[in-house]
C-alpha cells in the first residue's frame, strides 16, 4: 500500500497526532496534504540525516528484513538484544514508536488480535536507498564482456504490441474468469519473454496454467491502467493513470514501468527480492559491474540468494545485460532504474520518422504513447533497436470502425513524427478512412461521419508530466473484478480485506512497558542491591520488557542483556544473556557474539535500563 | 578461402573509339568494388603460371534501368579476361548483349556465342538464357545442355536480371565451384521475400547506386511519375463489387475507360516516343486497335519484334503497346513516355522495371514521364501503392490525379498532396 492510501483510510484520531509529529508540523504550510508531507522524498532524507541512530537503524532493519510487506510486530521483537542489530527489545520497541509518530512506519489491527506493522511501499524504496545503500565499485570504463546478452528492445514495447492485440480484438474470459488458452498462448507467442525467465506470478487457480508471459502482460496492463474488465473480457481502455504513463518520456515511461513489474511481481513476504531488486537499482546505468562483487555487497543472505532470478528477468525484460569477462560474471543497466537520476530526453530523437513508403522508423527514445497510437494505425513489421512498422490499411480501417476520425489519425502521425505528412502517407489516409469500395452505381461510397472525438483511442494525451497515481488500480472493487474472484484481492494484496488502522496515539514514555508504572521506581532508577529473589523478578521483569540491566559484577559494571534464567544444579538460577558496550556517538550496543551466564550470586547491584528515561530528549529534530 | 579458378585466359579490351569513352564513373566503381585490385594480378599469374589466381570476386552489383548494367559486365569481362558464361532472361536480352559485345570489345564474332532455343554456340563468351539451362530433356531428365558447359573453364558467370534468378539454374551452376559469379540487377526485391538467396547463391551486394544519385547526375533521365485514378462505368462497377476477390483485380485492371485515358495522355506528349505497357492481352489489344498502336508480345517471333524495336528506334513509330516483354531488358532509349495500363498485383520490381525503360538519358536532355492507370475505389489502388514502394523508397515521388467524368480536367489532382 502507498502512503496515499494509507493516509486516506486513517481515522482522524491518528491524523491527528501525525500532523503534530515533530517532522511533519513544519511541512503542512501552504495547504500541503498530510500524505504529500508523508511521502516527500526530502523529508525523508532529512529525517535520516537527522534522526536518533536506534530509529533509524530500526527502520533499516524492518526495510532489510520485510521491505514494504505488512508483518507482525512479534517477528521484529527478536532482532532486539542479539547481533548485528545490537539495540536491546525494548529500545526496539521504542523505536516502532517513534516511526509510527514520525509517519513512517503504520500498525494495523487485525480483527483476531494480532498487529501488523508496515511502512509504504512507494516510501520503502525510498528508505531502502537513503538507508541500505548498495555500494559497488563499477569495473572500468570500457572493460569489454564477452557472450554479451541482452534482449534488443525493453519490455513497454512488447507490452504496447501485446495491449493493441488486446485493443485490436478484446480478450475473452471463461466463465471462470481466465482468458482462454487459446488466447493466452498466442499473446504469449507474440511476447519474447520466455516463462522461465519471469518469476512466480501470484494470480488466481483459475489463471495458473496460463503462460507467464501472457499473464505478465495482463497482470502489468492492470497495474499500468492500460486493461481493465469489462464483463467476461478484458478491454484496453487507458485510464487516467495509463494515459499518464504513456505521456511519459521513453526512460521515465520504463523505469516506471520497472517499479510497477516490482510491485506486481515481488510478492509480499518475499522482502529477500524486493531488497534484491531495489538494491540494484543503485548501480549506475551502463557500467559493468561484476555479479561476485554485487552478491557480496547485498544486505542479506536471502537477497543475494534472490538476485539472480530478478536479474535473469531483467535480462529478458531488456533492462539488464550480462556478459562475461576476465574476472567473472558481469551485468550491467541499459535503462536508468533510478529516478533521482534520470536526465531529459534528448530533443528530436523522441520522434518516429515516417516514410513516404508507408513504414515508420521507430527509434528507442520514442515514448510508448506514441507507439500506442501507432500501433493502433499501423502493423508493425520488424523489432530489434529500432522498431520498423507500416501504416496499414487493415489497422486504418478498424480503427475508424472504431469511432477514429482522419483528422484524428493525420494528428496522431503527425504528433509521434514530429513533421507534416509525406504526401503518399496523407493519401493512403484519405483511401482508407474514405473506405468503401465503389457501389454499383459507380458512385464512391459517402465517407464516413466523423465520430464523437472522445470515442476515439486517439484523443490527445496529456502532455502534463503527471504523478503516476495508482489509486484507481488499487482500488480492491477493481482488483477483484479483473480476476473475476473477491478473494484474489486479498490474495495479491496482501494485507487483505477487514482492516483498522491503529488510531492510538504513540507511547513514548515507560507506560510502552506493561507494568512500568506498577515496579518500584528504584528498578528502573539506579543500580541498587536486592535480595536474591528481588533480583530474580528484576532479571524476569526486564526479559519480560526485552530490555537491557546495568548491573555490578565483581566491581565492574557490566551492561547486559538478559536472554533467560536458567535454574543451575544447586537450586539456584543463573542468567543467560550478553554483555554489551555501546558505541561512543550513537550508544548503539554492541553484543558479545555469543550469550554467557551469570550466575545469580555473581550479580551486585542492579537496575533495568528503560530506553525512555535515557533517549527522551534526543528523539526529535534538530530544529 | 576457396580457391578461384581464373578460368581459361581470352584476352580482349575495352574499345575506346567510334564514340565510345569506357566505362563511366560509378560503372568503374563498380567494377573495382566487385573485383578489387583483382584482374591484372589474376591475368599475370595465369600467364606465368598454373597456379591459381586469389580468391574473391563474386558479388552483386545494384544499378538503375538505364544506367548500364551491361557495361559493368562488360569491364569485368575485360578486367579479368576470362572464359564468361553470361545468363539472361529472354532473348531480347541475348541479343542486346552480344550486340554490346561486338561494339565494346576487341571480341570477334568467332569468339561470342549465343545459346538459345534456336542457337547454340558455346563460345569463350557464351550469352544463354535462363530457360535453356533449366531445360531437361536429357538423360532420366537430366539437363541435356549442361555438360556443354560443365566442359568449359568459365572464369566468370555473369547473372543478368539476378533478381529474377530460378533456384534451379543456381543449383546447377553451382557445381562450377570455382568460378566467380556477378549478379546484375536494378531492383533487388521479390515479392516472395527471397532477395536475400541471391547474396547466399551469387554473394555480397558489391555495389549499388541510388537511382536519384545517378539522376542527378544526368545518367539517368529525369523522371515525373504520376497514378492516374481512373473511375469504372456503372456496369463495370457492378460486375466488380458482384465478382469474387479473385476475378476483381482483372476488372479493375481492363477498366474500359483507361483508353481514353492513354489517347489523352498520347495527346497531351504529342512529339514524345511512348510505350503503353500492360498485363492482360486482351486489353493491349483493344488499346492497340482503338489507337492504332502496333502490339508487341512475349509470343510474337523474335525477329517480328526486333523489327518494331528497330523501327521505333529510328523514330518510324511514335508509340508501342507492349506485354509483359516490357518488364525486361528491352532497347528502347528514346521513349521517354511510358502509360502502365496494367500491371501484376503488386510487384514492385515491375513496376521499377518499367519506368526503366524510359529513364536512358535523352538526345534533347529532356525528361521521362511514367503513368500508372489505376481504377478508382478498387483494389488496383491498394497494389498500386504497393507496386510504387520500391521506387518511393529510391526517392520517387508519384502525383496522384484523378481522371474526372468528362476527362476534362486530368490534371486536376486527387488529393491536396502528393506521394
């Protein structure tokens, strides 16, 4: 889910104390939305520049080990206390908090008790990259691979090819929702992807036997907005959010169209790929680097163990290429994937040239609403880099069976080419929008009325550069209706239907610890020494808090975190767990590698280490 | 590298008086881009010794109808001087290229031969057709010519019209491993999508030369093209819209009214030599009759047609309706006015090949005119347009006109623009 979506759904207590936040007050000046002050990429980077070491490790740690699925607080809780995290439970606890006053991090209720956590996917990204950077030394400029393989055109072509079929002719669905295979496979068969290079798409039974290709693109026209249902087939009808995309320039257009083949095909819980797959994006476009050397620099076992599948897929896509050189197994970026990066598109090279022949030159750069509109007057006779098509009669005539006037088809050539018609082109329009062969009067048929301008598919796209908006694809009514079953929903959604949003304002105070306030203010105050049983239920309380004990050994202090009591063979108990030091600057502790005991008689003084009491003060902006 | 045969030594040289200057420029170029530094060495090493000469030297060269694609032969005749089996369409060509032969080479008449239905002269320079080669009638069906020629050391087999190349002729010509191979054409298109078989048979496009280059630089006659839109009667359009896909295209092509198109169009270049060119016989000769045009066709006796060629070519005729003779090598330089009446659904080397001959350049520096009838709301439209692609690509641009009721305002053009 995305900030937007989120924000629109929290009940006005928790809107409330966001807009309060310490880094959000400041940024609702000038009627800026709570969701745009929420979702504003330079807020967060402040906020990483300028937050407490524990939250912001905390929020890499959730970033790393879940990415933008949900999860349950309770699979966080024991990252507390151990390396490499090194923050004790409790301070982790405190920490969730404070992510969830800043508006980073949001808890859900379940209706069954349990609580999920999760930060925004379009901000998880952006967290990942300011947070988990991947760092990478790229080989030499003009290091030379060989066996280099790539696919010759990115995947917005095979997907504007694949949705003016579907455009062309509709795409029927069974009764139970599926396109039929017959369908399927020739959409398929059209497609260069081959279904071992795709991952594990989440789709209904019913679709399962489908080729992956042929679902990939149904699945990516959903969540472009290029196809949508219409009773028992799938139409492409562009919504808002399509026609947005394909105003795009080409780079932009593909590397949007990265992140959405990301969302739809990096299933929630499988934040191993997502890491995997937002991590490569750091690399720079067109530089090799060596596939040992990224492996290596991935946060975690499971995304480099996932790396390869997305990068095999990327490949196919037409977004990565691999090669091999002296030193190993090289990949490198032929788009841009990173947005902060991308650069204007050079003028000119963004047009389609047409011939007086008929056939369109199509160069990489030109952005797939051209191609779209194209596509819809055109056959396309060849792809490789450069794309080669014919203004067809065939594609000219449905096209004006389909409410497309010649005006609008003149402007549409014109508009992708950049340059008046050559006159053979103009002609060819004039036959076949005048269609009709002569009738028995010798007399030419009367050329068609022109349609209604907004029936056409060739009504002017937005030139604006719009946000790519995702509201009314993610609507749950729509997703349910494109698979033709409710519960697909939830299925590919993953945080399902039936959800509250916690209203509670955050703890920030020992009340986050049940029964804080009840335990004798001296536990949590300073080292004291207690009777044998008292120190037994002030080790208990603090395992109970997950939290850290400052304790005397032997006229050292001693932190520690406390793992479990253990009953020794003498009827007495001992306290296994580690002793940590914290790091100068960020009082980040720092775990011995392996827990140790203490026996119960070696313990002085103690006390319970309560984040609050120790941190309150540092946990805001620097203002 | 396979070694190349250099082929049986014939010393010859290109004539160089009696107003013939060589080969031009870019016929050079191609010669030179065909064989390279090749040809002295290749003589030289033959002559001293039995070794072979280097390898390379097979290729295709590209030209324009009218700019001399015979030449190019020619100079690589004379570069090499070798043994040369020459192949060609027609007879027509045969007998244009033996004339070329005489006239631009120290050849003599002992020394070139013509190898044909009605001849058979296997000489150090043999022209042959096609169709002779891939005769058989020998032995279990054999090809009773070829050990003729299998006999011979050819140091060169030049393919005329290269496009129009039959896969059995190359399969048989194959076996003369050894031998260079120069496949001559203007328009290297096939509709069956086969163009690339000729790199494969003969080998590499060596050179080729923009039609509009050469026409600017006076090579080649400037040429105005023009698609004439003319409209079927009533009963006409009645048979048509009632007939089946596959009958609609001859309907459409015998459209009655394209006569009266051609006599205006005759009238309107009144002074100029023309060919009126079409597909269906029938119609050729009802145009023929109507306008007393004498007719040639690919059945008429050879030497009843070179007859009327001659007779054209000496101005006693003003104009001549021709078959489908007219898509091939046919002499004519003076026409300088060609009317398509009809033409083989989309054939783009057709229609090249016709507005070929009109485009040798002209005695009075003038230009050529080519026309293309086509019925009005047929499907002729559709093959017109794709029978012009070949030429729009080479820079052509056709004005389309439409042939009004009356006839009257033929000029009066169909759409604000032109192709």
């Amino acid at each position: 889910m995305k900030t937007r979506d989120i924000v629109a759904e929290l009940p006005k207590g928790a809107l409330a104390w966001l807009r309060e936040g310490p880094w959000t007050a400041g940024r609702l000046a000038h009627g800026r939305s709570l969701a745009e002050a929420l979702a504003d990429p330079s807020r967060a980077a402040e906020w990483a520049e300028a937050a407490p070491p524990l939250a912001r490790d905390t929020l890499a740690l959730i970033v790393q080990r879940f990415g933008p699925a949900p999860f349950p607080e309770e699979k966080l809780a024991p990252e507390g206390g151990r390396p490499p995290f090194g923050w004790t439970g409790a301070e982790l606890r405190l920490a969730v908090q404070l992510l969830r006053r800043d508006g980073i991090v949001f808890a859900l209720d379940r209706p069954w008790g349990d609580r999920l956590l999760l930060v925004p996917a379009d901000m998880c990204a952006v967290w990942r990259r300011l947070l988990l950077p991947l760092r990478v030394t790229p080989l030499p400029e003009g290091a030379w691979m060989d066996s280099c393989d790539a696919a010759a055109s990115p995947l917005s072509h095979e997907l504007v090819a694949a949705w003016s079929a579907i455009r062309r002719s509709g795409l029927t669905l069974t009764a139970k929702g599926a396109p039929r295979k017959q369908d399927a496979a020739k959409l398929a068969a059209a497609m260069r992807l081959a279904s071992e290079d795709i991952p594990p798409l989440t789709v209904p039974p019913a679709w399962e036997a489908l080729p992956a290709s042929a679902v990939l693109a149904l699945l990516l026209g959903r969540s472009i907005g290029m196809l949508k249902r219409r009773g028992q087939a799938i139409a492409a009808e562009p919504d808002k959010a399509a026609e947005a995309w394909l105003a795009l320039p080409a780079a932009e257009a593909e590397l949007r169209l990265l992140e959405q083949a990301a969302d739809s095909l990096l299933a929630a819980g499988a934040p191993g790929a997502w890491l995997a797959a937002e991590s490569l994006r750091d690399l720079a476009p067109m530089r090799w680097y060596l596939a040992a050397d990224i492996a290596k620099a991935l946060p975690t076992k499971e995304a480099a163990g996932a790396a390869e599948a997305w990068i095999r897929f990327l490949r196919a896509a037409g977004w990565m290429e691999t090669g091999s050189g002296a030193e190993g197994a090289a990949l490198r970026w032929i788009i841009e994937p990173n947005p902060g990066r991308l650069m204007a598109s050079a003028d000119g090279y963004d047009r389609y040239e047409l011939m007086p022949d008929l056939e369109a030159i199509v160069p990489p750069e030109v952005p797939p609403g051209a191609r779209w509109e194209l596509e819809l007057l055109a056959r396309r006779l060849s792809e490789d880099v450069v794309a080669v098509y014919r203004i067809d009669a065939g594609a000219c005539r449905r096209a004006q069976a389909d409410g497309t006037s010649l005006e609008q088809a003149r402007s549409a050539l014109e508009r992708g080419s950049g340059a008046p018609l050559p006159g053979a082109v103009d002609i060819a329009l004039r036959d076949w929008f005048h269609a009709a062969p002569a009738n028995s009067a010798g007399q030419p048929a009367r050329p068609s009325e022109t349609p209604p301008p907004d029936k056409s598919p060739l009504r002017v796209l937005s030139v604006e550069r719009p946000i790519v908006r995702r509201d009314e694809s993610h609507d749950e009514a729509t997703h349910g209706d494109f698979f033709g079953c409710a519960d697909a929903a939830a299925r590919i959604d993953g945080a399902g239907p039936a959800r509250s949003w916690d209203a509670k304002a955050p703890i920030l105070s020992r009340r986050l610890y049940p029964g804080a306030d009840g335990v004798p203010p001296g536990w949590l105050r300073q080292p004291a020494a207690y009777h044998a049983s008292t120190r037994k239920e002030i080790v208990e309380r603090a395992i109970g808090w997950r939290a850290g004990l400052r304790l005397s050994k032997d006229g050292a202090w001693i932190d520690f975190v406390p793992e479990r009591v253990v009953p020794d063979e003498h009827g007495g108990w001992r306290v296994r767990g580690r002793p940590f030091v914290r790091e100068a600057g960020s009082g980040k502790p720092v775990l011995a590698e392996n827990p140790v005991d203490l026996e119960a008689l070696e313990i002085g003084t103690l006390m319970i280490s309560l984040p609050e009491a120790e941190h309150a003060e540092i946990y805001r902006p620097i203002t | 590298m396979p070694v190349i045969e250099a082929g049986e030594p014939l010393p010859l040289a290109l004539r160089s008086s009696g107003g013939l200057t060589g080969l031009r420029d870019y016929q050079q170029a191609a010669v030179d881009a065909l064989l390279g530094g090749e040809g002295e060495a290749a003589r030289a090493a033959t002559a001293e010794s039995t070794a072979p000469a280097a390898a390379g030297g097979s290729g295709v060269v590209v030209l324009p109808c009218g700019a001399g694609k015979t030449w190019v032969g020619i100079g690589a005749i004379a570069r090499l001087g070798c043994e040369t089996l020459i192949l060609t369409p027609n007879t027509v060509s045969v007998t244009q290229w033996i004339r070329e032969l005489r006239r631009a080479t120290t050849l003599g008449d002992d020394q070139i031969g013509a190898y044909t239905g009605d001849r058979k002269e296997v000489r150090p320079v043999t022209v042959a057709t096609y169709q002779v080669l891939s005769s058989r009638g020998g032995e279990r069906g054999t090809n009773a010519h070829w050990p003729l020629f299998q006999d011979r050391n050819w140091g060169l087999i030049i393919y005329d019209e290269v496009h129009l190349l039959p896969a059995p002729v190359f399969r048989l010509t194959a076996e003369l491993q050894a031998t260079r191979r120069l496949g001559l054409t203007a328009t290297l298109v096939r509709e069956d999508g086969r163009e690339g078989d000729v790199f494969a048979l003969v080998g590499p496009k060596a050179y080729e030369a923009p039609w509009k280059s050469l026409e600017e630089a006076g090579w080649i006659a400037e040429a105005s093209c023009s698609e004439v839109r003319v409209p079927l009667e009533p009963d006409c359009a009645e048979r048509y819209a009632d007939a089946p896909a596959r009958a609609r295209s001859r309907i459409a092509g015998e459209n009655p009214r394209k006569a009266e198109v051609v006599r205006a169009l005759l009238a309107r270049h009144e002074g100029e030599q023309a060919l009126v060119i079409g597909q269906y016989l029938d119609q050729l000769r009802r145009v023929s009759r109507e306008l007393g045009l004498p007719l040639v066709t690919g059945d008429m006796p050879h030497g009843e047609r070179q007859a009327l060629f001659d007779r054209f070519n000496r101005g006693e005729l003003r104009a001549l309706a021709l078959s489908k003779v007219a898509n091939f090598a046919v002499d004519l330089p003076d026409a300088a006015v060609a009317v398509q009446i009809s033409g083989s659904f989309g054939s783009r080397q057709e229609e090249a090949q016709r507005l070929g001959r009109i485009l040798r350049p002209k005695a009075d520096g003038g230009g050529a005119s080519f026309y293309s009838l086509v019925s009005e709301h047929t499907d002729e439209v559709e093959y017109a347009r794709r029978r012009q692609r070949f030429l729009v690509q080479q820079g052509y641009r056709y004005e389309v006109r439409r042939w009004t009721e009356d006839g009257s305002a033929a000029d009066r053009p169909a759409a604000e623009s032109s192709r």
